[in-house]
C-alpha cells in the first residue's frame, strides 16, 4: 500500500516535471521562425510554467506553517511540564 509521503514525493516530482516541460516547449516554441498562434502558445506554456511554480511555493509555504505551529505548541508544554513532548 502507498504512503501518504510517498504520494507527497510523487506530487512533487510530477509539479517539477509538469513545470520544467511547459519551461522548455514555450521557449522552444519561443523560438521557432514563424510567429502567430505558435507564440502565443509558447508565452500560454510559459505562463502555465509560472502558475505551476507559484502553486508549488504556496503548497510548500503550507506545510511550513504547519511545523512552526507544532513546534509552538510543543514549546508551550515545555513551559508549562519541564519536559519536551515526544515526537510520536
């Protein structure tokens, strides 16, 4: 059965690989010598590229807060028992 960590690293991987290809065909299509449709598919590539990268920041900045939340709470029980809270 799959972990919910190892779905976590498998998001992950596939926000890198969905970013760093849409990265990659916008500017190749960037590129290309005939303009038209062909760029403006290659700038919607790029543009998808940066909404991807932002929804991966954020999602990361989540989890952050998570952990700084927990680490309060386990400070305030060392405040008020002595002793820190186990990590299980």
């Amino acid at each position: 059965m799959i972990g919910a960590a190892s779905l976590r690293g498998v998001a992950r991987a596939f926000l890198i690989a969905l970013t760093s290809v849409c990265c990659l065909g916008g500017f190749v299509l960037l590129n290309l010598p005939e303009g038209g449709t062909i760029d403006v598919v290659g700038v919607a590539l790029l543009s998808l590229a940066l909404v991807v990268a932002l929804v991966a920041i954020l999602r990361a900045g989540r989890g952050s807060l998570k952990d700084r939340e927990r680490e309060a709470r386990a400070r305030d029980q060392f405040e008020r028992t002595g002793e820190w809270p186990s990590d299980s």
